[in-house]
C-alpha cells in the first residue's frame, strides 16, 4: 500500500515537470509576469557597446529575444547576435547565417506558476541563483527591487513586475551593463514574430 501511494503521488509531479508550449500554459491560466504583452529596449554600455530588443506576449510565455552587441577583445572588436524566441517552456537560439537553431528547456518559470503568483516566482528564482535584495530604486518612473549577487557572473539586477530593467554583469574581464530606455507595454505584436522561419533546421 506504502508503495502504491508513493507511485500515485509521484504520477502528477512527474507530470507537471514535462515541458509545455505557451499555448498549453496560458489554458491552464498560468502567468509568467503581470503584465500580458510588451516590448523593452535596452541600451548596453560598459565595457560593450549595441542594443537588446525584448518582445513578449501571452504575459511572457512566448516571447522574442534581439541583442546586438560589439565589444573588443584581446585588441580585436568582435560583434555578437543573439536573435532567440521562447514558447513556454521551449527556448530557441537562431542562427541566421545558415538558418539553424538550437533549442533546450527552461522549467524553472512553469514549475512554479501553479501554486505562485507571477511575483513570488520571480523572487524564488533570484533567490535560487543567489541573490540578496537591496533597496528599491526608481528608473525611468519605475520603482524597482535591486538584487546583487556575489561571486556570479551577474553582479546586480533592478526587477519591475518581474522584468529585468537593469542588469550589471561582468562577463570575463568585461563589464557590461544593460539599462531599459524604453518600455511599451499593451502591444499588438503579430503571432508571427515568435515563429521559427519555416525554412530553419535544428542543429544537429
């Protein structure tokens, strides 16, 4: 009987840690943020200079990814793309320059949506990677949580809703630091932007 019981409670855990697309998640009434669709601009400076375009929809459960950004090296100035979509727990990493793209899950946002509200899983997760909170800080008009972490490659994070406004990493012996400029929330943003291009192959 003991036996029994433990298979039977381990079925729905087992269960729930399978991945899920976003459209699986928002049935169920899951939230990933607040806020259900949005667009943010990050300038990037530091030791590294370009831009990070975040678009999300389905309150973050598919979602667009765009960064740009130069930095040198060794004396030699390199630029690095990141163009990368998400499908709920399904994260995508393309590669334009032989349309192929690579994918692995992410779990730790879904795992926790259905006994968490969007800001107590936020908080669980910069716990989880070691941070501590500091005091709010305001920018741009919005008050954010300031979390640092010690011996991370991420130094500090100002969260808002649950988005990243500002982020200090040190990357190598680089610094780089990414602040939101603007914020655009309730969009319209067509389905179409977080597909992968038909003529994409997964890399092998």
């Amino acid at each position: 009987m003991r036996t029994l019981t433990i298979l039977l409670l381990a079925v729905p855990l087992f269960s729930y840690s399978q991945a899920q697309t976003a459209d699986k998640l928002r049935s169920q009434g899951f939230k990933k943020y607040d806020i259900k669709s949005a667009q943010i601009t990050y300038e990037i400076s530091g030791d590294g200079s370009g831009e990070e375009k975040m678009t999300f929809d389905n309150y973050g459960w598919t979602s667009l990814r765009q960064q740009e950004m130069t930095f040198e090296l060794y004396g030699i100035t390199s630029t690095q793309t990141v163009y990368e979509i998400t499908d709920g727990d399904f994260v995508y990493r393309l590669n334009p320059d032989d349309s192929t793209y690579t994918s692995k899950k992410d779990l730790k946002w879904s795992q926790q949506a259905s006994y968490k509200n969007p800001s107590q899983v936020s908080e669980a997760i910069l716990f989880s990677m070691g941070g501590s909170q500091q005091s709010d800080a305001t920018l741009n008009g919005k008050t954010c949580q300031v979390w640092t972490f010690e011996g991370k490659a991420i130094k500090e994070m100002w969260i808002w809703n649950g988005l990243v406004m500002k982020r200090k990493a040190k990357l190598g012996d680089r610094n780089i630091v990414m602040t939101a400029t603007d914020v655009q929330t309730d969009l319209n943003a067509s389905a179409e932007i977080f597909k992968i291009p038909s003529y994409f192959r997964e890399k092998e």
